[in-house]
C-alpha cells in the first residue's frame, strides 16, 4: 500500500515575509499535487482501450464503441464514518466503484470508464491514496478505467477527520442487451446472486444501533470481528454476470439491491399486473452461507417489514429468466440461486413470502 507516502513540508506562513499562504488557511497546493500524481499513477494500471486521455488533462477523452451509453453517479454513505475509524478505507474504495458498476450492471451494459470525487477539509485528516488503491482494484476487477476525478481540500466546509465520496460510471450497452421488462411473463423465476453482508446502504440504522449500545461492533459474532463483518466491501457481479450471458443470454431484467431493499429495488423492473413473490427461507439459508447471517443481528431490534425495506438480506443483484433458462443457469453456476418466482399481482410489485 502507498499509505506512507511522503509529507510535503507544509509552509503555513513565509517566516521572512510573515505573509500569509494559501496553506495557512488549510490548503496544501503541494501536498495536493504529490497525491495526484500518485493518483495519475495508480490509475494507469485500469486504462483500457477506450481511453484516449485519462487522469491528467481538463478531460478525460474517451472513444465511444457503442450508441448507447449508460452513467450512474452514486456513494457510500454513512458507512464512511464506521469505516475511517476502523481504517477501512481501502474497503470503502471498493465500496463506491461497487454501487456504481452494479447499476450500470443492471442496465445490462459493461461499465467502462469511472471518476471519483474525494472531498476532505485536509489532506492530513484521511488517507486518501488508501482510498484510491481501493478504487483501483475495484475497477481492475470491474474491468472499467479510472480516467479522473476531483481531490478537494475544502477547510471550513468538511469537518476534520471525514471524506466525502462520489462516484461516476460510464459504460456502454447493444440495445438488444438492455432489459426488457415487458417480456416477464408469470411463470418466470428470479435468480440472484449473494451479498458479502450489508453492503453500503443503510449505515445510518445500524449506526443508531451501536450508539444506543444494541449492537456491540467491536464483539465477535461468527468467529470473526463484528466490524469487518459489517464493514465488508459491496461485491461487484460484473464477472459473473457476463459468464452467465456468454453461456444463457442476457435476462429479461436485473436489479442491484441497495437502497430501500429488495422491494423497493426489485419492484422498478416488475410489469403492471405482476408480482414478484420472494422467499425468505431462501434468503436466510443464501445468508448464513456467504454472509455470516449478518441480518440476525437485527431481528430483535427491527420489525421484519423493516428489515427487508432497509437492507439486501442476503442477496445484492436479482436477475429474471424464465424457468427453463433459470434452473439451467443455477445447475451450471454454483453461485446463483433461485430466489422467487413471477405471479399474477397481489397488493404489491414485491411480495415476501
């Protein structure tokens, strides 16, 4: 890791001159422009062809190879908080390349080229190039470029020991690949495949839980440390999504589960006059597999309507094949599961059942 880089001499005030500098007021041109190079480093080794100029210009210059085009912008939310004090800062690296190649994903398209925004009140307070190394290895693993970004050193705006991080996805997408929800017919199952744990929503929850000393994050649950269980990085599908179409095609629609849950995720891509019913016994068993059943922790804390509005519950990206097609899928990939099946509607797009 290049976390121990080296430290410009800071030079708040000209001795000499008694002048005041732009670095007394808490920004570090010098200290700013070592980092970027660093960065610019770091990001040569994600360049793909379609880079014409990545991290250095005004701009990145990028070559289309498709009409379409798809961006997402996304965060991490307040998992930055329970990350920097647990130094996970290469996690949640991981973490803001994750929620948005994964929606990129569930357009169906490859995500290509990626920026971040990393806001700071100093660069002392947070170790940015940790957070960068993250980012990388994410996108090596997404197989999209790093092509730029803004480091911000904001004095006054950002309070000390924080980060604010804003991630941008372009990718690219066939028009025949992107999803068809008018093609999901009753019959048709939902496949997923499993989250690491919680992922990168609903961090102000389980906050509130440790503050009010419910949840004890430094206590081993599991075999493991409660806080990397909680803190552990989004998965990326991007791989295992594109060996499945290599092999089946591409699904009549996807959905990533982030924010609002399955619900409120995977009702955007249901058809008027359908339901998607979800089994919950599925999703426990997917759970205690890949994610220590994470989500126990907050059955006695949380109704059961909550728990499935706020958080995956096991699963991070749900696909819909019809049924001849899904049970191939999940015969051939061990991986992948089926986790519901598409009925006529009742009450809700999304019915845990």
């Amino acid at each position: 890791m290049i976390t121990n880089y080296i430290k410009v001499k800071k030079r708040s005030i000209d001795v000499k001159s008694r002048k005041i500098t732009y670095a007394s007021a808490g920004v570090d041109i010098d200290r700013a422009d070592f980092i970027k190079s660093k960065i610019k480093d770091l990001a040569k080794k994600t360049l793909i062809s379609g880079v014409i100029e990545g991290v250095g210009p005004f701009s990145a210059v990028l070559k289309s190879e498709s009409e379409i085009l798809l961006a997402t912008c996304d965060g991490v939310g307040t998992k930055i908080l329970l990350g920097l004090k647990y130094k996970k800062e290469k996690w949640l690296g991981k973490d803001l390349v994750a929620m948005n190649v994964n929606d990129i994903l569930a357009m169906h398209g490859k995500p290509k080229f990626f920026l971040d925004y990393i806001g700071v009140n100093s660069l002392d307070d947070v170790d940015v190039l940790g957070i960068v190394e993250g980012i990388v290895e994410a996108c090596e693993e997404s197989g999209c470029s790093l092509v730029g970004g803004e480091t911000a050193q904001m004095p006054g705006f950002y309070r000390r020991k924080s980060v604010e991080l804003v991630g941008f996805c372009i990718g690219f997408a066939d028009s025949n690949s992107l999803p068809k929800i008018s093609n999901i017919k009753k019959g048709d199952l939902v496949i997923a495949f499993p989250s690491a744990g919680i992922h990168s929503n609903g961090f102000s929850l389980v906050r509130k839980l440790i503050s009010q000393k419910k949840i004890k994050i430094d206590s081993d649950f599991d075999g493991e440390k409660l806080y990397n269980l909680i803190l552990a990085p989004t998965k990326i599908y991007v791989k295992d999504f594109f060996k499945i179409v290599e092999k089946f095609g591409f699904p009549k629609a996807s959905a990533h589960i982030t924010g609002g849950g399955i619900p409120g995720n995977l009702s955007r891509v249901i058809p008027d006059g359908l339901s998607a019913f979800v089994e919950k016994k599925v999703l426990k068993d997917i759970s205690e597999k890949y994610s220590h059943n994470i989500f126990s922790l907050f059955y006695k804390f949380l109704g059961e309507k909550e728990l499935f509005k706020v958080f995956n519950m096991g699963i991070g990206f749900t696909m819909i094949y019809d049924e001849a097609t899904a049970k191939k899928i999940t015969e051939n990939f061990s991986d992948v599961f089926v986790v519901g099946f598409i009925d006529d509607f009742k009450k809700e797009k999304v019915v845990i059942v």
